[in-house]
C-alpha cells in the first residue's frame, strides 16, 4: 500500500469519527432533530458562512466526480457523492481521491 493510500485512508476515517463527534450527541440531546440542526446551522453569520463555504465546495466536488466519471468510467468513484452530503466533504473528498486512484 503507498503512502498516498494510507494518508487517504486515514483522511477518511477522521473525515467521519471529528464530525460525528459533535453530531451525534447534539442529535442525542435534541431528540434527533434534523430540523433543529438545520437551524443551529444558521445561528449567527460565522455559522452560515461556513455553511454556504461546505455546501459550494460538496456541490464543486460532485461536479468533478460526475465528470471524471464520464471521462474516465471509474464508476467506483461514484460512490464519494453520498459519502459527501451524508457524512461531509471531509470524507467525500479523500475517499474520491483513494478511489479515483483504485
């Protein structure tokens, strides 16, 4: 395995256990509250902004997933789009990078 491989790796794990770290026990404390996240989200302009920042930079690493689908028929590759919008671009964008590299 390379070094890329492993770093990726790693990425990704910590892309999915330091978000879920704050996630799951806001979610717990809230009665599992899609809805009142969504709105915790938007708390104040610093919320917001980094709100609108992951959600450009999800819909910028779809577009480029898609694409280099097409090209490249790396289907495997598809597989970071749901990683992207159910855990993050934390994991979506190293598991795209591992997977592109299969």
């Amino acid at each position: 395995m390379t070094p890329f491989r492993i770093v990726m790796i790693v990425l990704c794990v910590l892309g999915v256990v330091l978000p879920f770290r704050y996630f799951l026990p806001w979610l717990s404390a809230n009665d599992w509250d899609l809805g009142a996240m969504l709105d915790a989200w938007h708390v104040n302009d610093a919320a917001s902004g980094l709100v609108w920042d992951l959600t450009v930079a999800a819909v910028t690493l779809t577009i480029w997933i898609v694409w280099e689908t097409v090209r490249t028929r790396n289907w495997l590759g598809l597989l970071a789009i749901p990683a992207t919008y159910m855990i993050g671009v934390s994991l979506g964008l190293p598991l795209y990078l591992l997977l592109r590299r299969a």
